[in-house]
C-alpha cells in the first residue's frame, strides 16, 4: 500500500513540477510589445485567482491644456496616470541672413530666431540638419554649441545648439552664427521648448515612446552644403517651391520669377531673375537672394 500510495504522489509532484517549469518559461519568453505591460488580473475559474495578461497603456490629449494623459498598469492590475507635456508649444520664425567673405572664402551664416508672444513655452534648443564637418566655427554666445554630440533622435548630422538654462521667453530672440567654406542649401532646422516637469518619474521608463511628432518643430531654412548645379534651371524651381511654402518669397513673385526659368537659364535670365526677386520688395526674405548669389557663383552667372 505504501509503494500504491508513493508512486501516484511523485507523479503528481513530477507533472506540476513540469507544469511550472512550463509557465515559467512562458514567462521568460514572452513577448511584451512596446507600450504594453503584463499585468495580474483576477481569474475566477481557477482557484490561484490570477492570470497574467497584457494590458496596452492609455492615451489621451486634451485640446485645451495641451498636456498628454498617460495611463499605464502596474502588476497588481492598478492603473498609475501620468501628465506630459510635449516640447513643442512654440511659434517660431527662423530668418537666415548669409554673408559671403571672398578673401577668406568663408560664409557666414547668421540664425534670427524669434521665440512669438504666442508661444506658451521658452525656446531651449536650435539645430540643423547639416554634417558637422561643413562647420569651421561658431560664434553662438550666450548659447551652447553641442556639435553632434547630443543631437535630436534618429538623425546623426544635426549641428545643435542648447540655451543651458538660458532660455528664450516668449516674446524674445537669439542670433547664432557659424562660418563654412560651403555655400547655402535648403536645410531642416528644428527648434524645441523646455516643457513643463511633473512630480513623478521620467515618463520615458513607464513608456514606450513620446507621442509621435510631437517633440519640438520642424521647419526649413538654410544651411552649408553641396549644391548639384548641373541643372540650374530644377535647382531655381525646386528651391522656389520651397521659398514659396515657407514664406521667404510670394506665390506672385514665385510665379513670375518661374517665367524667367521656363526656356532656360542662361547668364540674361538669371540676371532678371535676381532683378525679380530682389530681397528689398516686399515679400522676399534674404534666404532667396543668398541661394541666388550661390547659385549664380556655381554656374558663373554674374551681375553684367
């Protein structure tokens, strides 16, 4: 009777000794997908109570305070809500002036950014989208030049600067400067706010990510790079389009000075061209006259 008695337990012990090795390694391998946790809910049908099960986190924005509400679960199957704010409640112009140094054969490439009274959050960061080794120097007091150092994610080339507490309020402006032996392109700028913080820990660590497109703004502007002046004629209309959407010439003078490119650009049209978009009228930033005179130096279109 003993040994019927023995062998049926060490069965039982071998098969939940088996069942648990089993649930154990389900565990370790279980895949969790970003922006989820494993959270203990109550299971009635079984007599542990319990089950493991994977809850997504929450999100929700709210139109009037511009705050992000993150919900995510503990374990014990209770919720935590956290407030995050999103880096880019600004409103910022950035103007680029370039000045072109024949003896030293330098351009130097002045950033006006304007912080509006419209923004709610003070500007902390400036950068643009060029390989830093295009950049001789900087000369951007009172901020920070970082280089590529800490740059924004997913893009290594950004030159970057920070303000290290010296932020630009509402209503205020910055000039930051720096020299390149190269001419100017279109570039992407990015400029971000310092967000408010909250009594709670970095959100980054209960979450998968921060909302999407939703860190700091993205704008165009101009940079040192490599122009492809093989066809001048695309280069005009692919920079006018841009000049067009973000302000720097008119949708009149756009069209207009496209007439000037339609048959070509020969050493007469790009004269009239530049007549036509001559940075004094109304509605042409110095973006365009700059492009232009990099533009007309590469093709060696003059001023006669």
């Amino acid at each position: 009777m003993k040994a019927f008695i023995y062998v049926p337990i060490v069965l039982f012990l071998t098969v939940s000794s088996g069942l648990a090795e089993r649930k154990t390694l389900d565990k370790i391998h279980r895949q969790i997908p970003v922006g989820a946790s494993e959270v203990l809910v109550p299971n009635p049908k079984r007599q542990e109570g319990y089950d493991l099960v994977i809850k997504p986190h929450g999100l929700k924005y709210d139109d009037k305070t511009g705050l992000y509400t993150y919900t995510y679960w503990k374990t014990d199957s209770t919720s935590v809500k956290l407030l995050y704010e999103p880096s880019n409640r600004l409103d910022v112009t950035v103007a680029c002036s370039v000045v072109y140094n024949g003896e030293t054969d330098e351009y130097t490439y002045t950033y006006h950014i304007l912080n509006s009274t419209n923004s709610v959050q003070p500007l902390r960061i400036f950068a643009v989208d060029i390989d830093r080794s295009l950049v001789i120097r900087t000369e951007s007091d009172p901020w920070y030049y970082y280089s590529t150092n800490e740059p924004p994610p997913g893009s290594p080339k950004w030159v970057f600067w920070g303000s290290r507490g010296r932020d630009v309020s509402p209503g205020g402006s910055i000039s930051l400067t720096l020299v390149s032996k190269q001419g100017p392109v279109i570039a992407t700028c990015y400029s971000k706010g310092r967000a408010r913080t909250f009594d709670h820990p970095v959100i980054v660590n209960a979450l998968a990510s921060p909302p999407p497109n939703k860190e700091g703004l993205i704008g165009q502007t101009l940079a040192p790079g490599v122009l492809d002046a093989d066809n001048a004629k695309a280069q005009v209309e692919a920079f006018l389009a841009v000049a067009e959407k973000w302000g720097w010439v008119s949708a009149d003078k756009k069209d207009t000075a496209l007439v000037h490119v339609s048959k070509g650009l020969d050493q007469t049209a790009f004269v009239s061209l530049k007549n036509e978009l001559n940075p004094d009228h109304i509605g042409v930033e110095k973006e365009v006259a700059a492009f232009l005179e990099h533009l007309g130096k590469k093709q060696g279109f003059g001023d006669d």
